[in-house]
C-alpha cells in the first residue's frame, strides 16, 4: 500500500499536498482498494470557500457512493477535469493524476493539525 511521507492526511482517507497555500486533494491509495472500480467523481464546489469537514463532492464506485470531505477550510480553485472522462484514474494513480481539487486554504493551523504518514498507517492497520 502506497502511503506517501511528505502528505497529510484525515480519518476520512483524503490526502493533502501543501504547496504554499494552495493545497492538492485526493483520496488515498487504502480507501480507492476499498471503493474498487471507481466510475464516475462529482465535484461541482469551484468557486466556493468550505469549512474544513465539509462534504466537497462525491466518489462513485460500482457498489457504493461516497462523499469526500474537505481535510481543512479553503476556497476551491480547480476540479480535476481529467477525472470527468477517466474517473478510473483516481484507482492508478490516487496521488498523481488521480487528484480532485485544489484549494485556497484559509489556515495553516488546520494542516498541522492532520495526520502523519505514520499515524495514518497505524489508523488503517499498517
């Protein structure tokens, strides 16, 4: 299972990349295996400034329909358009191309605050 080093993650199974304060979201590797074939990501918030929890769009697997839940407060600046045609990538490549949003984060704080790739190893029995 690929959990990379230098990401943050939630208890929901997103990841974060911070790169200043424009942050890239995905799901991570464990929670794409436990979805399975993933066939369609709804996302329609660009624009809108969420707090951190909130529900930012929706994953579509052949069995289950999940929300996505935002890992801290921003704006979303981009949804992943790639995905609209090939949703199946977030299934390869979780952490590359597989990406859904990125976002204008409001606080720092809340980043720090998420868990290691450690911790989150230990939360999914790793």
């Amino acid at each position: 299972m690929n959990i990379p080093a230098d990401l943050k993650y939630t208890k929901d199974h997103e990841w974060i990349r911070l790169e200043g304060t424009t942050a890239t979201i995905g799901i991570t590797d464990f929670a794409q295996g436990e979805l399975g074939d993933i066939v369609y990501v709804d996302i329609s918030t660009v624009g809108q400034d969420l707090s951190q929890h909130d529900t930012f769009g929706t994953v579509e697997a052949v069995k289950t329909v999940s929300d996505l839940f935002m890992p801290v407060s921003g704006k979303v600046l981009e949804v992943n358009a790639a995905l609209d045609g090939s949703p199946e990538t977030v299934n390869s490549d979780p952490y590359g191309a597989g990406w859904m949003v990125k976002v204008e984060i409001s606080s720092t704080a809340e980043v720090d605050a998420l868990l290691s790739a450690d911790q989150y190893k230990e939360l999914i029995g790793q």
